[in-house]
C-alpha cells in the first residue's frame, strides 16, 4: 500500500490547475527533465531531509539537557541558557518544518513537535491550567506523550520559559514548572529521533523516496516524485505567508493581532520565519531543482533566486518585538514587503516553475484556494 500524504490537500498532478501553455507541456510529456531527476531526489533526501531532521535532534537533545540543568541548579545564567537551547530548536526545526510530508505527519508527529497556530487559545489555557495544577504525573516524558499535542510542542515549552510565572525558574529548584518543561522537551526530542531514525533506514523511506516506481510505496514514477517536492516548496512558501504573516497580520494595522505571532514571547518570530526560508532555499539549491526545468526556462530559476534573497535579508531586520514592529511605519513597511514577496514566491513556485516542468502540486496555489 502507498503511504501517499497530502499537504493540505492533495498533491497530484491537476492539468485544471496549470496555464494553458503547462497544459500542453504535460500533454506533449515536455517540460520536466527527467534525465535530472534520480540525481534530484538522492539530493533532497540525502543532503536536505535527512540532514534537516538529524540536526533538528541534535538541537533538541541540547533543549532538554539544558532544561534539566535548569532544574537541577536554577540561576538567571541557566534560565539564559535553556532559553537559548530553545531558540536554537526553533531554527532548527524552522528549517526542515517545510517538509511536511513522509514520517513527519504520522502518528501526530508534526503537532508533536508544533501545535500552533492555536486561534481560540484552546492549547495556551490547557498549559496554563497544566502548570496550575501542578500534578506531579505530568513531569515524565510518558505522560506528556500521552497528554494533547497542546501540552507537548515548541510553544508549550515557549510558555513554560517566557509566560506568566517563568521567572520561578531562575530561583525554584527541581520546581515543577522547569521539570514539566524538561519532560516537553525529552517528547520534542523522542519524536525528533523517531523521525531522523525513519528517514535513515536505508531500506525504508529514503529508499522509496529515491526510487520512484513499483518499488516504491510513495510514488509511482518521477514526475509524482517531483510533485511532492514541488508540494514542498509551494506549501512552504505558502505557509510563509498564511502562518507566519497572515495569523497576526494581513495588511491592516488597525486589525493585527500581534499576539497571534508564533514564538511572540521568546522574540523568535522572524528566525522562524526566517529558518523556513531558509529551508526552502537549501531544498531549491542543494537539490539541485532548477536542474528539471528546460534550458529556455532557467530565467524561472534566477527568479526564484532573487525573491528568496530577498526574503532572507529582510527577515532579520525586523523588530522581533511584533507589537512594537507593527506600530512603527518603517518596521511594518518590512512586513508588507514580506507579504507580497511571499506570496510571489509561492506564484514562483507553483505558476512558473511548476509550470515550466509541466507539472503541479494539486491546485492553484497563489489564489490560495
């Protein structure tokens, strides 16, 4: 049985979705590079994916050991520390939580990892009432596995460093508050490893990955191979924009919601941000993707090369105070510009470049439908 997983719908190839000139490239089989593709796919699985979640488990094995010191000896130094350990998870998550396909969305594993965004704040009162209790059962890596993915991710950990009542952690030694935070981290980090061991089976999914056909339990030819990873690069992109951006911000200062940002209390909203990008730029240049459009369609690639530049300098620059960013003209400028080049972006991706190797990731994805 396939093991074929939609993003956030179905990705296949949809001649309905494609420009007219697409259509008749996917008609005629013109367009994709076949000949590029074995070399493609080893890339990507070989030198972005499988590299993406190893350090992304190394990040957090860091997190939870500095958590744990900071239960065992808690200090303003230790609290820095394990607030430092976090922000380094988030940017290594941040730049393989693009792919979201293969191990990742298995047994919850994503939500694992990321429950946001948490628009009825569902997640955050079920955190704040955790730590309230202060149950004992709920320090153990066990039972938070076993507790909702709101109890479990990166931005339950967020809150137990950088909400209400965190200052405890820098007096209350083996308090509860830090130990629950240790066991969050030790599920972050179970379900990190779970994933980097599943890609680095040589007989499991990096086997299928790189072998498209009847062997394959994920795809059956190249050109649904390429899809996925065109899935990847235009959900990512897409994702930029509609959960990054877009949660708390769609151009109308009057109507943000600064604290819908994702990571507003640790100040990591832009190296979120920015990690996705980046990941979408390592997938685009180390595996080689601009190798499967013809030769009179490279000017696509240059294209694409100029809006993830672009998006990868201005990022950074930006307040990570997001209210404060919102307030000032200049900051929120910065903002706006990262909201049309996102968007561009994904048009990039799925219009032109998609279009360009006669393929697509299952619909039009600039309209956002």
């Amino acid at each position: 049985m396939r093991h074929w997983k939609p993003f956030a719908a179905s990705l296949f190839l949809s001649l309905a979705a494609l420009p007219a000139s697409a259509q008749d490239a996917t008609a005629n089989g013109a367009g994709l590079n076949e000949a590029a593709v074995p070399a493609v796919l080893q890339k990507a699985v070989d030198e972005v994916i499988r590299p993406g979640y190893r350090a992304m488990h190394e990040s957090a094995s860091k997190l939870t050991t500095a958590m744990k010191a900071l239960c065992a000896d808690p200090s303003a130094a230790s609290l820095a520390n394990a607030q430092s350990a976090f922000g380094d998870t988030v940017k290594s998550w941040s730049r393989i939580e693009i792919v979201q396909t293969g191990p990742i969305i298995e047994k919850n594993r994503f939500e694992h990892i990321l429950f946001y965004p948490d628009r009825k704040g569902v997640g955050l009162r079920q955190v704040q009432a955790l730590i309230a209790k202060g149950d004992e059962q709920d320090t153990t890596v066990e039972a938070v596995a076993g507790k909702s993915v709101a109890s479990m991710s990166l931005t339950a950990l967020e809150y137990v460093l950088y909400g209400n009542g965190s200052s405890v952690l820098s007096t209350e030694k083996e308090g509860f508050r830090c130990r629950y935070g240790a066991a969050v981290a030790g599920n972050i980090e179970n379900t990190a490893k779970d994933i980097a061991d599943e890609w680095d089976d040589p007989n499991g999914v990096q086997k299928s990955w790189k072998n498209p056909g009847k062997t394959s339990d994920d795809f059956m030819d190249n050109k649904e191979a390429v899809t996925a990873l065109l899935g990847v690069l235009v959900h990512g992109a897409g994702n930029v924009r509609d959960q990054r951006l877009e949660t708390f911000y769609k151009g109308d200062a009057a109507a943000a919601r600064p604290k819908m940002a994702i990571y507003w209390r640790s100040g990591d909203t832009w190296a979120s941000l920015s990690g996705n990008i980046e990941g979408l730029k390592t997938l685009w240049e180390k595996a080689g993707m601009a190798d499967l459009l013809p030769a009179d369609k490279r000017n696509f690639a240059d294209k694409i090369d100029g809006l993830l530049k672009e998006l990868t300098l201005t990022a950074p620059t930006i307040n990570p105070d997001i209210e404060a960013a919102l307030g000032n003209d200049a900051e929120r400028a910065k903002i706006d510009r990262l909201l049309n080049v996102s968007r561009d972006l994904t048009t990039a991706f799925s219009d032109n470049y998609g279009g360009a190797i006669g393929l697509s990731a299952g619909f039009s994805f600039a309209d956002g439908d």
